[in-house]
C-alpha cells in the first residue's frame, strides 16, 4: 500500500517561518493603530494634525525604501537591513507609553521612527520573500503571507481589549499607554523568531535561480502604469487612525466626553472593530492571491472595484450595521493592497533588480499616502461628504491604469 508523504518545499517552509515573524510583528504595530488615533485625538491632536501625522510617516518611510531598495540591491545583504528595520519597527511603538497626557507631538515623533523603521526593512524583506515566492507561486506565497500578518493584526487588538476588560481603574489616557507598553511583549517574541530564521535560512536567494545575464532596472510600460494605478489608490485610501478618530467621536463620544453613545461601539470594543477588519484583510488576502495567479493584475481590479465605496459606509451613513460593512471593505482593500499589489511587482521586475522596484513602488506609493492622508484630513474638518467623494473617484480611477498594465504586460520584454 502507498503513502502520500507529501513534505513541505524549503521554500514553503521559510514563507511559513517568515510569517509568524510578521504575525508577532503585526500583532505589535497593529494592535496599536487600533488606538492610535483615539490616543493621539485625547492628547489634543485634531483631525488635520491626524491626517498630517500619518501621511507624513507614510511619506518619510516610503521615501526611504526607495533608497533602502537600492542599497539592498548593491549591497546583498538582505538580512541585517530587515534585522535593523524590524527592530526599530517593534520597539518604537511600546516607547508610546512612556510620553506625557499631553505629548502628542513626543508620540507623533515615535510613530515616524516606526513608520521609519518599517521603510529600512520592507525592500529587504519582500525581496527575499520574492525569491521562495518564485517557488510556490507569487500570489499564494504572497497572500499566506499576509494572512498570518493578519491573524497578528486581529490578535494584537483582541490583546488591548482584554487588557481594557480587565483594567478598570485609572483614566482612559493611562489605560490606552499601559496597552503599549503591553505590545513590548510580542516585539520582543518578533526580534527573537527573526534571528531564529535568519540562523535556518541565511541565503534565502538561493530559492531563485540567477538570471544567465544581468538584467539591469528599466521602467517598462507595463510597471509604468502600474505606478500610477497604486498611486491613485493610495491618495484615496483613508488611513485607519482617520476612520477610528471618526468612530470615537460619533459613536463612543470620546473626544467630547460625552457618555457612551452606543452599547456596542464603546472605548472598550474600538480595538475590536480593527481586529475584525483585518480578519476580513487576512481572508481578503488569500483569496485574492490565490486569484492572482490564476488571472493576473485583473484580480487588483476586481478587489479596487469592491472596496472602493468603503468611505461612504464608514463616514455618510451613521448605521451601526453600515459601519461596520464600511470597515469590512476597508479591510479588503487592504487585503489587497498588502497581498497582489506586492506580487505583482515581483512578476514585472528581473530578480538583480527586485529590491529597487520594490524601492520605486514603494516611493510613490507612499508620496500619494501622505498626499491623500493630509487632505482626507483637512476636508475631514471642512466637509465630510467631499472627502468621501475625493476618496470614492480617486480608488476607482486607479482600476483602468490597471487594466492598461495589463495589456501591456503581454508585450513588454
């Protein structure tokens, strides 16, 4: 009688090791923005300063890994610029207990470390996730990957919920700055399991075979369009700390110090709310890698086209059940944005140049966050309705450039 003893690849088992390194790491930084916003708006920030503060780390870190990526690119040396990225990654956000009731400008000044920290590591790390990714298939690797960082990202909310369940005492700024301090302890996990994996796997370009020839970057066509397709997506693309900021005055009436508004959206289940979100991104992610691969950049489109409508939801209908269907496409399109839209830069650009593509996707992606974040914000404060249109067409221009990458795709060599 035979048996099937189908063992994992090498490759798969890297992506696997890589991506509890993620969840630890997402359960770290995500289970902050969970709260990000509602901390920032109770140490005096307002909706602009918001919006400004979270595109402006967005714009510092994507910036970067432009330059990051093309270090990595010269260089090689893929692990210590992910080692040193991560740890700064992780650590900054615990240091966010330690500022004052009134130091949202020392925490605005953390989160821009973090964010620069995620820059130094990104490039690195979607590189050398790249090389198993050739493997196993570049959406699925790409979407198992985001799934684990999800199921971090739901884990790290959950964790402050419990903590909020069962601190009673003490006012709802010291509860918010003890949750940090709670999330050193899953940074610390993240630190250890990436020197775990860099000591199993200390060459992961191995898992791709060199090219015969050099392939130096060129802009093609195809990446071109491409560009400016996640650009306009990235513009319209609201930034969580916005939609919790939003929800927090709305619905729990805590900027105001108004009595809780609802018995089911409180200070106490607002993490909640972003855990479910991201259950959705892990969910979304998946499926659509897997739907990458089979059907290429036309899957981007399909996810582009579901969650675009998210803003109208989340800020023009004041329904609880809307809400939370508001939140729930937010959470595809990150799915989307985490899982395809980084596959896809794989199937575009030759492997001795990856890093800086990845460089080069990153910047502008990055540039038009910050862009969008900082007005999102200030026609927060100026009108609601023209913010959710701004966000609503600037998404659903980004779905014909993809559909012209496409096309181009097939011809570009």
């Amino acid at each position: 009688m035979k048996t099937n003893n189908k063992r994992l690849s090498q490759a798969m088992v890297f992506l696997l090791l890589f991506g509890i390194v993620s969840l630890f790491s997402d359960m770290t930084h995500e289970g902050a923005s969970s709260i990000r916003g509602a901390y920032l708006s109770i140490m005096g920030a307002s909706a602009g300063v918001i919006g400004f503060i979270s595109g402006l780390g967005e714009l510092i870190g994507y910036s970067m890994r432009y330059l990051f990526g093309r270090l990595t690119d010269k260089t090689k040396q893929y692990w210590p610029i992910t080692i040193v990225g991560y740890i700064l990654d992780v650590l900054a956000v615990p240091a966010l207990a330690l500022v004052g009731e009134h130091g949202w400008i020392w925490a605005c000044l953390l989160l821009v470390i973090q964010r620069m920290g995620k820059a130094i590591k990104k490039p690195a790390k979607d590189t050398i996730m790249s090389f198993a990714a050739s493997q196993e298939g570049v959406g699925k690797s790409f979407g198992i990957q985001e799934l684990l960082d999800q199921i971090g990202a739901f884990l790290g909310p959950v964790l402050l919920y419990l903590v909020m369940l069962f601190r009673t005492d003490g006012s709802t700024f010291e509860t918010y700055a003890f949750c940090f301090g709670i999330l050193a302890i899953p940074g610390l996990i993240t630190i250890f399991l990436l020197f775990f994996t860099k000591k199993k796997f200390p060459n992961p370009e191995q898992f791709e075979p060199e090219p015969k020839e050099y392939i130096p970057f060129r802009m093609k066509k195809s990446f071109a369009f491409y560009i400016v397709g996640i650009s306009l997506f990235a513009f319209g693309f609201i930034d969580y700390s916005l939609i919790i900021m939003h929800v927090s005055r709305v619905y729990a009436g805590l900027a105001s110090g108004l009595a809780e508004t609802s018995s089911l959206i409180t200070t106490g289940t607002l993490p909640l709310l972003y855990a479910g979100a991201m259950l959705v991104d892990a969910a979304a992610a998946l499926f659509f890698g897997y739907l990458y691969d089979r059907i290429g950049v036309k899957a981007l489109m399909i996810s582009t086209l579901l969650s675009s409508v998210f803003a109208v939801f989340v800020f023009s209908v004041h329904s609880i059940p809307m809400l939370l269907l508001g939140i729930a496409l937010w959470g595809i399109g990150m799915g989307a944005q985490e899982s395809i839209l980084k596959a896809a830069v794989t199937t575009m650009v030759p492997k001795s140049s990856r890093a800086t593509g990845y460089g080069i996707f990153e910047f502008f992606f990055g540039v038009f966050w910050f862009l969008g974040s900082w007005l999102m914000g200030v026609l927060y404060d100026l009108s609601i309705p023209a913010m959710v249109f701004v966000s609503v067409v600037a998404q659903l221009a980004a779905v014909p450039l993809y559909f012209i990458s496409a096309k181009y795709s097939k011809t570009d060599k």
